[in-house]
C-alpha cells in the first residue's frame, strides 16, 4: 500500500493532463489516521462521479464496542455515521470548482427510516464509508490542486468531525443506538404476546404532505383506546404505553380523512425503524408484513390462485396460473398467495387500492349472480380462515361495505385521528341483523412449490465478428464467449430494468427507499445469473439470496467494487421482485 504523499506526487504529476490520466490515481492509499481505496475513476467530468471507500480500525475512532455488539444497535451506529458524514460533506459540497459535476462531495441520504447500507459497515474490527467525489477539470483537463484541496484537506476534516467519538455529541449517538434497541425490545414482545403491532401513546401519525416523510406539524398525537391499550418495559426508554393490535382481523373504520389510510400506511411503515423525531419511532410492526393492493396490468407465472379463483369460463387452470396482464382482482389474488409463500403473517390491506369484486360480494348481488356462475371467491370468506388455519392475520381499512364487521375480531373507528374501540357496540348490531348465509368452499393451503424457470439470456450479437468468432468486450483471448453481467439501472422506487427486461416495483408499496430498489437490481442480476438453475422454486432461490447477502455482505452481488447507493431490501420484496419480473 502506497502513502498518501505518494498520492500528492502523482496527482501534481498528472495536473492539466487529459481527464483518463486521473484513472492512474486508482488503488489503496494510506493516510495518518485512515485508508483511502479510490475504486472507480469516472470517465470525464460529465459523467458519474467517482467512488472511494474509506477504512479505519474501530479501535482509532473510540465508538464504544457496546453500541455496535447487537446487529440492531449496529445497523444504528451505521445509519447515525452516514447522517453525520452526509452533514459533513453539505459543507464542502462543490467546494472545489472545475466543470460538470467537479467538487461534488456525496454519500446517502437517509430518510426517517433506518436502514441497513452500503455507505456504512462495520465488519469485524473496521470502519467501512463508502461514498463518491467528482473529480475536478477545467473542460476535460485534470484540476489536480482543487482534488488535492479535497483528498487532503476537505476529506480528512469531514472525517476526523464525523467518525471519531469524541468529536461527536454523546447523548446523540447514545440516543441513535440506544432506541435501536427499545425497538427491538418491542418487536421481542409482538412475539411473545401474539400481538401484530404496537402504536405508543403520543406518535405523530400523520406526515407533512403526500409527498413527504417528515412528521406533520400541530397534529393530533395518537392515544390507545383503554380496551387495547398495554405497558411494556423497555431497557432505556423506560415503561411505556400504546395500543397493541393482537392477532386476528382486524378493522378500521370511520369518515373520510379522519385518519383510516393514516393509521394503516403508519402501520405499513413499522415494518422499519425509524430515527428519533419521526413520530413514529415506537410504532412497530410484525417485519414479514405485507400491503396488499390491486395491480392491474402485472405479469403472474405459474402462481395457485384456486383458493380466490375457480371455475374460468376459459376453462384456464388457476392451480398453476400464469398471465401477461392480470386483472384487478387476478393481481391481488396472486399477491395474496405469493405474501403467503413469502412467509408473511400479516396482510395490510386498504379498500381505496383494492379490487371491490375480489374484497366482497354483497347480499344482493348473490342472488342475481349464482356462484357457481361467479368464479371470484372473495377475501372477506377467506380471511378467518387465513387466521385459523395459517396464523396469518388481517388489518384491514373499510368504509364501503358493513360486511366485513361480521368477521372481524376487533374494529376501531377513526375520529379525529383519534381509535375509537367499538367492537362490542357494532358485534351488537351484527346480532340483531345476522349476515345471510352463504356456502364457502373448502379452505386449502395453495401449493408453494412453483419452480422457477432456468434464464437463458440472449446473447449480443455485437460480440460477433466475421465469420460469427466473438470478438472484442464479448469474448476471451481465442474468440471464446466471455460472461458479462447483466446491465442494471433502477429508477427510484418506480422500477428495475435488467438488460432490456422492465420490472415494475411502483405498488411495492413498503418499498422505503431508492437505495434498496438499486440493491433489489443487484439482486435479482444475482438471481438470474446464478440461482435460478430450472430446479429450485421460488422459496429456495430467495431464501439462498438472502442467506448469501446475510453471511458475504455484497461483494458476490457486484463486480470490481461494492458501490456507495445500496439498503438492504426485506425478503418479502425480493420475493415481490422475482413475481413480477416477466423474462
């Protein structure tokens, strides 16, 4: 490993030199109080900035080894570091001036939920940061003395300010990690009371706009109803009291905006932790939790729906369904089962993003249309029997249709963004007006044993020279065909796209972040290059991904270097990923 005044030689060596002469800078350099690894030179200004990673001993930064000894309160530090490096970095950020994106300075940013990153990791006895530089030029001339500003006096400070424990507060750092492991405490006691989640007294609920995570200004905190209201311990928190939601079906109703989608998108969100401030940091929910929806439009292969769907006039088997372009109520069915296959044992689900004819069917319209002409079983006669049968419970919000109060365990009404435990009053009612009777076929666990098929990818035909020898970036010395990664590129939240494949991720809804969408590319690449063999089903392929990510971190999902930009995804999107991508 080279020094890094050896680095300052070679940079002043190079200065107003053509921009490909920065690609010499690339390698392991050693400073006083870290190491600089320079992954990824950028090919010109314009274009990507640049990747390094950072590493130093944990023993030099002094972060007591009890925050990061649990994988929560690690996870924590991680997300912590990342926001202080980030906050380091705005104060330099294009700093140092040159063209295109010279002098940009960027790690992660992390919204109000907690996750697990690429830009941070603490391994072993290390500090990892990984983040990106924008290498400076005049035109696409090397700027060699505003780079040496940045590697020698803008980066060492941002570091020194942001890693090292006693320049950092620590109460805030305490505080970070310290919650991590309140909540984690809390998810111990879904477990064990059989509870599905839990909303602490005095959460803010509502966010500041649709478009924005932050908490909502002067809104109504959140209060249990005293029928579902429990205390738990937690180790620095201290007691603290909230509704907990038990296993079961679950319903919410009440008026237009008086807090149903409110409660329920809180509730979809507390499948995450989030950081001190939110409002919603004591909401927490049970992890393998799935919002469910309607898709109209989305690919389904090889998927059971005879549980929801039977009897097509088509006569098409809906024991192994497959389609290009479900219907609303097709889609849901298949997300149902495939949540099912994911481990999920609660589903999410709202009435506003659901298929009506696939939720419910009324009394009346059961007399014009005789079921053995509807091949629609609805939800509303499969859910206590997804309870009973398969533990999985139901957290549902309706205002549409009184039917659904004849199946629920217990039905809050929203009023005011305040519960409301009505459930004796509405079981009542339901006794002095009995639900019709209606024959429900046989309740059954689909079969989960659906394989996914062996990918083939194309092959270019840009590899092929005269004669059809693979030549250049396609082949090997001797013409032999050499294996090239499938090209990737996420956008936002909104999809994956592999080569020329287009996976739509847009009703994902618990998709929390962009980074994870680029992760979920990676490893779905992962997937299809080397798992997805023609003999395992969809359970074995996912549940190997994970495992490899879990035990190797993400060195065998990328190529030369693991990039700054990817959060680690929750199986159950993975899962979603796998169903819809249509190769």
């Amino acid at each position: 490993m080279k020094s890094s005044e050896e680095l300052r030689t070679l940079l002043r060596s190079i200065d107003h030199k053509s921009y490909p002469a920065y690609k010499s800078l690339a390698g392991e350099w050693k400073y006083p109080a870290f190491c600089l690894c320079i992954d990824h030179v950028q090919g010109d200004p314009f274009a990507s900035p640049s990747s390094l990673h950072i590493e130093l001993p944990l023993s030099c930064t002094r972060l007591p080894a009890a925050f990061y000894e649990k994988d929560c309160m690690r996870i924590a530090l991680q997300d912590f570091l990342t926001r202080k490096l980030s906050g380091q970095f705005e104060q330099y950020n294009f700093k140092a001036k040159g063209s295109g994106k010279s002098g940009l300075l960027s790690i992660s940013r992390c919204g109000q939920k907690v996750l697990e990153r690429s830009a941070c990791q603490i391994t072993g006895d290390q500090l990892i940061l990984r983040f990106h530089i924008g290498f400076p030029a005049f035109g696409r001339t090397i700027n060699a003395g505003e780079l040496e500003k940045i590697l020698f006096d803008f980066l060492p400070r941002c570091v020194e300010n942001s890693l090292f424990y006693q320049r950092l507060d620590p109460a805030e750092v305490e505080q970070a990690v310290f919650l991590a492991e309140d909540q984690h405490t809390i998810r111990e006691y879904l477990q064990q009371k059989g509870w599905v989640a839990f909303i602490a007294n005095g959460s803010v609920l509502p966010r500041k706009s649709g478009v924005s995570q932050l908490p909502m200004k002067d809104s109504v905190p959140f209060h249990s109803p005293a029928s579902m209201k429990q205390t738990i311990s937690l180790p620095h928190h201290g007691d603290i009291t909230g509704m907990a939601v038990p296993k079961g079906v679950t319903l919410i109703v009440g008026g237009g905006y008086h807090g149903k989608s409110t409660l329920l998108s809180a509730i979809q969100d507390g499948v995450y932790d989030h950081i001190a401030g939110d409002g919603r940091e004591f909401v927490i929910t049970d992890a393998s939790a799935m919002k469910l929806r309607a898709e109209d439009g989305r690919s389904i292969r090889n998927v059971d729906i005879s549980l929801f769907i039977n009897d097509l006039p088509n006569h098409k088997d809906t024991a192994c369904f497959s389609t290009e372009d479900a219907s609303g109520s097709t889609s849901q069915a298949a997300g149902v089962v495939e949540s099912m296959e994911a481990g999920s044992r609660l589903f999410l689900m709202d009435e506003d993003t659901s298929a009506t004819n696939f939720m419910v069917r009324d009394a009346f319209m059961q007399q014009v249309i005789r079921r053995d002409k509807e091949p629609i079983t609805p939800f509303i006669e499969r859910v206590r029997s997804l309870y009973e049968a398969a533990d999985i419970s139901t957290v549902m919000v309706a205002g549409s249709s009184g039917a659904f109060f004849y199946i629920a365990d217990h039905i809050l009404l929203m009023d005011c963004y305040q519960a409301v435990d009505i459930t004796e009053r509405v079981k009542a009612l339901c006794a002095e007006q009995p639900a019709s009777y209606t024959e429900i076929p046989d309740f059954f666990l689909p079969d989960f044993q659906r394989v996914l098929p062996e990918y083939r990818r194309k092959q270019s035909n840009r590899s092929e020279g005269r004669g059809g020898r693979s030549t250049g970036r396609g082949a090997e010395p001797g013409g032999r065909p050499r294996h090239e990664h499938m090209k990737i590129r996420a956008s936002g939240v909104e999809e994956i796209s592999l080569d020329k494949e287009v996976v739509n991720v847009r009703y994902i809804e618990q998709l929390a972040d962009s980074e994870q969408t680029t992760a979920l590319a990676y490893l779905l690449r992962y997937c299809l290059e080397q798992a997805m063999d023609g003999k395992r089903t969809v359970q074995e392929v996912a549940e190997h991904v994970m495992e490899v990510l879990r035990r190797d971190g993400w060195k065998p999902f990328t190529s030369s270097y693991i990039p700054c930009g990817l959060a680690v995804p929750r199986t159950q999107e993975l899962y979603a990923c796998l169903n819809r991508f249509r190769g």
